[in-house]
C-alpha cells in the first residue's frame, strides 16, 4: 500500500492510514499480543476491558419528531465535537497577553549529526467484561534519534535506532511484571524521513528480538515513538509553521490500512481511524525546556484481526478511542515528550492446537504509553579549563 506522507490528506498522526501510517501503534498493540501469542509460554491470553457507555436519549418536547442528526462536519462519535477548556480567544490581562496571544513556531530547526534520546514505556492492562485487572503487559525501550539531512525547510530526515528494548506479561491482576531485556533489538535500525514514512509497518528488522510476539511489541513501540511527527508535520502544514493557542484541526475521513506481519508474508489485520482532533492547549515545560501543549484524540476507529495458523487462531473485532498530549520544544520544535491513554473494547475469539476458535471473557485492552526525552549528560571540563 501506498507510504508517501500527503500533506492535504493526512495532515496528521492519522495520515499513517493513507500511507501505510501509525503510531499507532499501539493500540495494534493489544490486538498484536493477542494474535502472536506464543503458545509455548505461559503467556496468559490479553483480557480486556469492557467500558460501559451509557446511551442517554434527550425528551423530545411536545410536537417534536426525532433528534436532528448532527451535521457532517460534526463528531461521528459525539454527535458534536466535545468542548474543551482552551480556544482562541485574544487575552486582555497585560501580564499575559504578550505570552498567550502571539503565535509559536513549530519548525524543525537543527543540524546534521544533533542527537535527541527518548524513553518509552507502553502497558496494556487487560480486563474482564466487569472491568477488573486481569494482566498486564509492559514494554519498554530507548530509541536514538539523529538529524541527518535537511529534506526541506523545517523538515529533517533521522537515522533512528533502538539501543535497548524490554517486555514482559504479567500472569494476574496483583502481578506487576519487571520487564527483561532482550538483547537481539539493540541496533534495529531505520531511516525516518516524516513524508515517506510508514508509520503502521516501519522498515525495521523487527524479526531480530527473538520470537514473533516480543519483534511486534516492539514495532507496536516504533509506532508509539515515531507517529507523532505526522501530528506536528500536519500542524505545521496547516497553521504555516505558526500556531495559537486555540488553532484546531479535525479530520474524519480516513481510508483504511493493513499491518503486515512481522518476519513473514501475508496480513494480520485491518485499522479503519474513525475520527481525529488536534489542538494546541497552551504552553508548559519539561525537564527545563519550555514547551507548546499540544492536545489530540482519535475515537471510533475500527480493528479487526484474523489469524489462523496450525498452532494459533484468533478473530477480534473492536473499536478503539484514545486521546493524549504532545510537548513541543519551543526553542527548535523537536518532540520533548508524549502520553496517551484509551480503551480497546474488543470481542474476541481464540482457538489452540487446531481447535475451533470460541469466545473469550474479553471486554476490552486499557492501553497507556508514555514517550519523554533523555536529558543530555553534562559536558565535563577538563582540569584547568
């Protein structure tokens, strides 16, 4: 399938689905430790959450006829586009006018061979159709990342490498599991250009951690690390490469894409994005570095899984919601850190050793991932200078 970023298309995260995108990672995430399960473990069997959504129909007054349906630049989800706490209005409070009113610049500045270190951790609680723990899987890892060429204005080409990956499933809901290192991911490397990237299948040899499951969790992590710039590429595409407080973006027409299997041939699965909205909250710091807020979400997206090998058979259909924040320095524009939360209400069917696959007590995947930046160590002097 396609993988060329399109500026008018994507604009965003969400562009990985025209081109093969995202992050999402991720979100594929829970599905993907599901349908490579490793049934010669005692891996237990992700369990997920069932979120209860209550359905509140308004009275209909004397002589009205059903609810008008909310026009079609409105949320799909919603019905309308849920308010949040910050917009576009000028600020008249002299203290604060200068720094909340003026716009901020997102552009990628920088030079060859300038390094940017990040942490990341996802963990997916599974649940039971109540709600309640069932088990956890973590992951986690430090990417490298290096400008390497200026591909455009404001606009850098990467060279990414992961130098440590670690994973492990916990077997009960009191079990906090540590994760174990797994030394076949250092060095997986990649070349990262923003425009061209797959995002849903990066081209990584992800195949080299060891088995089929713990190679996908980490790609779940290069979704999870990488996908974020299509969010800021399209921010600085739309806004011009300056932004308010307040400037939003919303997309809800998305076309499907597959995710392909790791380490073989063939598809294992399906990502329909339902609806997507950025927005630029305000400003705040991290680690010292004054940074733009910058808010998202992507609510109703389809996922559908079928796998069917001699040891293995799963079928899952869901409907994912995740909302998160980005920070963006706003010395250069380089990601500093992200965080995003959400449900995976799913139906699954599993089936081992060649048996018809049956329903499981799943509800659905909680999912939380968290990115932040490694500070640089301190330059040490030499004595006597």
């Amino acid at each position: 399938m396609p993988n060329a970023l399109s500026r008018s298309t994507l604009r965003s995260f969400a562009q990985r689905s025209n081109r093969a995108k995202l992050r999402k990672p991720c979100r594929w995430g829970c599905k993907a430790f599901a349908r490579y399960f490793d049934v010669r473990t005692p891996v237990g069997i992700c369990v997920a959450l069932l979120l209860l959504a209550a359905i509140v129909a308004a009275p209909a007054g004397e002589g009205q006829g059903t609810a008008p349906q909310p026009p079609s630049d409105q949320s799909k989800v919603w019905g309308w586009w849920p308010i949040v706490p910050w917009d576009g209005g000028t600020v008249t409070a002299s203290d604060w006018a200068d720094a909340l009113n003026k716009p901020f610049d997102l552009t990628r500045k920088g030079k060859a061979g300038e390094q940017h270190r990040y942490q990341i951790r996802r963990t997916n609680l599974t649940v039971d159709r109540k709600g309640k723990v069932a088990n956890r899987m973590t992951a986690e890892g430090q990417l490298a990342r290096t400008l390497v060429r200026e591909a455009e204005p404001g606009v850098w080409v990467e060279h990414c490498e992961w130098e440590r990956f670690a994973a492990a499933q916990g077997m009960g809901p009191n079990d906090y599991p540590t994760p174990k290192e797994l030394p076949g991911a250092r060095g997986i490397s990649y070349q990262f250009a923003p425009r061209t990237f797959d995002y849903v299948n990066p081209p990584a040899d992800f195949a080299r951690v060891g088995n089929e499951l713990n190679g996908y969790l980490l790609k779940v992590l290069t979704m999870d690390a990488m996908g974020w710039d299509s969010i800021l590429l399209a921010l600085r595409d739309e806004f011009h490469g300056k932004v308010r407080v307040g400037d939003t973006w919303r997309h809800t027409a998305f076309e499907p894409w597959d995710i392909k299997r790791v380490g073989g041939e063939g598809l294992v699965g399906r990502y329909q994005a339902g609806e997507m909205r950025v927005s630029i909250a305000g400003l705040t710091r991290f680690q010292g570095e004054p940074c733009v807020l910058v808010w998202f979400s992507m609510e109703g997206n389809d996922v559908t899984q079928d796998v069917d090998t001699p040891q293995f058979a799963l079928n899952m259909q869901s409907t994912e919601y995740f909302r998160g924040e980005l920070t963006v320095s706003l010395l250069d524009g380089h990601l500093v850190g992200m965080e995003l939360w959400g449900p995976l209400p799913c139906v699954m069917e599993m089936g081992f050793g060649g048996q018809p696959a049956t329903e499981q007590p799943i509800g659905a995947i909680i999912q939380e991932a968290s990115m932040w930046e490694v500070p640089a160590a301190p330059q040490v002097r030499a004595p006597g200078k």
